[in-house]
C-alpha cells in the first residue's frame, strides 16, 4: 500500500503535526518520540518556562522583510534553527533520517544525525543538499566509535556533536507500558499483548515493511555486524563518555565539536576549557533526568560562564518561534528542535518537516515584525523582561 501524507499546509502549528503524527504512528513509536523521563516534570517545564518570558517590543517602527540569516560555527544558515539528532527516525517514516536531511538542507539548514539511526551516514549526507553534523555515542567502545567518527569526516559531516548527559537511558514510563522490551523479545507469546497497536496502524505497518521492517544500526559497526535494536540500552550503559574522551575523538575528528547535554554553568566552562567549538544547552528534551530545570531557565547562567569564549545553543521545549526569538534574545546564537520536526516526520514523512520547519520560520517572522526588530542579529536583553531569579546565578557566576 502507498501511503499518502495529509495536505501538509493544514497544519497550523507544531501541536497540530503532534496531533497527526499521533493519529498515523502505533502508540509505543508515537510516545517514544512524545514521551520523557519519570514524572515528565522537565519535559513540561521545558515548553512552559518560555512563558515566564515576557516580551519588550518596539512598536511604530518599519520591519519589511525581517532579516534571519545567521551562520553557527561559519556555516551560513538561513534561519536559526537546527535540526537536532533524532534517534530511530527510521521508524517513524521509511529512511526517515534521509528524508528529514533532505530536508533540512532544502531549507536552508543544517541537519544533525544520531548515532543511534537506522540510515547509513554516507546515505543521509548525500541526501541533503546542505551541511550535517553527526552526534556520536561511543557504543561499541572507543574502536568501533573512532570507525564511525572516520567515516562521518570522510563523508563531509562538519561538525561533531558529543552528547554527555547520556551515561544511561532515562526512564521512559511510557516505552515500558507500551511492550518496548517485550516487543523486542521476538517470543510471540510476550509480544502478543502489545500487537494490536500496530494492526490498527495499516498504513504506518505497510511502510515499515516496505522498508525493511524492524531497524538495525548501520553506523555502529561491531565485528559481528551492525548493532541491534535490542541491545542499544546496554550499549549506551556500557559506552559513558568522560571528559578524558575529548582527547582521543579530537585527534580523530580534527574538526569542530560540538559539546551537547550542558545544565550549568560549570560544565558550560569545562566544556569551552576542553575545546568545545560549541555548547547546547539541552536536557534532551527532557528524557534523561527528569526534575533538570528548563534549558531557557538555565540559559542566563550558562552564557554569563562562557557566552563570550564559544558559539551557545539551545535545545529542548521549542514548539514556536516566539520560542526561538527568547532564546536570542537572551544569548543563543541558534536553537535545535527535536520533536517540532520528528512529529512533522511521523506525520507526513519530508512535505511535514518542510512544514515544521517553515512554520518556525513564518513564527520568528511574524515575532520579529511585532517587537520591531529587523533582523535576528539586532535581537538583545532590551527585548525580553527575564524573571529576576533567572538572573541570580548569572551574578553568583560573575561575581
Ligand atoms: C525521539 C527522540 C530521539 C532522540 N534521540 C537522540 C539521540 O539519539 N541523540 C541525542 O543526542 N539526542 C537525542 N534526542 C534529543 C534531541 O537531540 C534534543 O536534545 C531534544 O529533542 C530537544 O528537545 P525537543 O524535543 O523539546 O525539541 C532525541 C529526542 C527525541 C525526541
């Protein structure tokens, strides 16, 4: 069966690519990109924290084409936005990794791939007719890693994102609840329960067998072949990357990196002392420790510690581009967005990350226009009132 996507047009907001992606995907794919860790309490805080955010606009003054290129690490990019490492995209549209890079690079900016995606790397950096970064996780171990980092160099990726708040998969309720690790079993009898959530997504099932059904990881290349799917928990437990790591994959790599997983100002400072090119404050999305206060919250301290020695970006809780304005406003140079692209993906394959994406775009214009702001390199403090409290840390770290 071929499937077609919904007229991606129709979708007004991030909120209304969640709404189809949850109608086409089976419960346990769409909550494993919805979901976070434990409570879920960070990835709440992390969306509605940009609401303690107040805007300062100027009104009366003329914005005819607001202006939003800007450039992270020397890379042009058309707007400030990301797309951040997304593992098992595969599973949610077939090759959805290639899918989303193509287009992301039509778009005008850079997409960023996991280690843990179902594509091989050289496919997606041929797929985008622009820049990528690959994210790496040394599952596997240092060997099977540097294989990877070598390759990703000799295909063109531009950056290295190391992702360090990762030592070992957060507690997603959801994924136990919906049979991840019975699923995985390949034992009818355990799997049987959790069966019908995927019978009563034909569509969805067709594609998946179509391409190849259940994911291996081809960028984990271990001696017996690549790593399976039932065994990246333990990988990821067995693969902690430490400080001492920056080392070894820097001599490796030799290009830019790109240190992401950054909560305070310490690691912030750490991470620049040890030559980070860039940092992303990010709590993945609120996946990993649950109870970590929201990116934007943390932002103010972290760019006080090292705005002025590395290139800062955000991630985690951005669903609008009034979203992405308060982060510029407040220091970072770009955003990364994972599930505003990820839902467009699972709802309608490429044309809905093309949507997400020009949605984000139309946001940020349409925000710039009403603060009276020409362009997103004029975007400062003077146009954000940041809760006083916020700003507490950042004197503690100056003083
Ligand atoms: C389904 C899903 C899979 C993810 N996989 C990875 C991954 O493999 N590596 C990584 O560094 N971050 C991963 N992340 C975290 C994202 O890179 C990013 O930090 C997060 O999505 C930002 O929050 P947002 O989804 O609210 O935009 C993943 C996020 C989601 C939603």
């Amino acid at each position: 069966m071929r499937e077609f996507g919904p007229v991606p047009s129709a979708f007004v907001n991030i909120e209304d690519l969640r709404r189809a992606a949850r109608r086409r995907l089976p419960r346990s794919v769409f909550d494993y990109i919805d979901g976070g860790a434990e409570g879920e309490v960070t990835l709440r805080e992390n969306c509605r924290a940009f609401e303690d955010v107040g805007f300062r606009p100027r009104c009366a003054v003329e914005t005819p084409a607001p202006d939003l290129r800007t450039t992270v690490l020397g890379t042009p990019l058309s707007l400030p936005v990301i797309l951040a490492p997304v593992g098992s995209s595969r599973m949610f549209w077939p090759r959805g990794e290639e899918v989303a890079a193509t287009a992301a690079g039509a778009a005008g900016t850079i997409y960023s791939l996991s280690t843990l995606s179902g594509c091989r790397l050289e496919d997606v950096k041929k797929a985008t007719p622009g820049p990528a970064w690959y994210q790496l996780y040394l599952c596997g171990g240092r060997d099977v890693a540097g294989a990877t980092v070598q390759r990703a160099r000799d295909a063109g990726y531009s950056a290295l994102i190391l992702t360090i708040d990762t030592p070992v998969a957060g507690m997603r309720e959801r994924d136990l609840r919906n049979g991840a690790r019975e699923l995985l079993t390949r034992k009818p009898f355990e799997m049987l329960p959790h069966i019908g959530q995927f019978l009563a997504r034909p569509r969805w099932l067709s594609a998946f067998f179509g391409d190849g059904g259940l994911m291996q990881f081809p960028n984990v290349m271990l001696p017996d072949g690549p790593m399976l799917y039932a065994d990246v928990g333990v990988m990821l437990e067995q693969s902690t990357v430490t400080w001492r790591d920056l080392g070894w994959i820097r001599d490796i790599w030799k290009g830019p990196i790109v240190i992401k997983g950054i909560h305070t100002g310490d690691d912030a400072r750490r991470a620049v002392d040890e030559g980070a090119s860039a940092i992303v404050v990010s709590n993945h999305g609120g996946r990993q420790l649950d109870g970590v206060r929201a990116t934007i919250r943390v932002l103010p301290e972290v760019v006080a510690a090292a705005g002025d020695r590395t290139e800062v970006l955000l991630d985690s809780g951005v669903r609008r581009g009034s979203d992405i304005v308060k982060a510029l406003c407040m220091g970072a140079r770009a955003v990364l967005v994972g599930r505003a692209y990820a839902y467009g993906l699972g709802a309608a394959g490429g044309p809905g990350v093309t949507r997400a994406i020009d949605i984000l775009r139309t946001d940020v214009i349409r925000t710039l226009k009403l603060l009276g702001c020409r362009s997103v390199a004029e975007l400062d403090a003077s146009y954000v009132d940041v809760p006083r409290e916020w700003l507490r840390a950042t004197a503690e770290t100056s003083a």
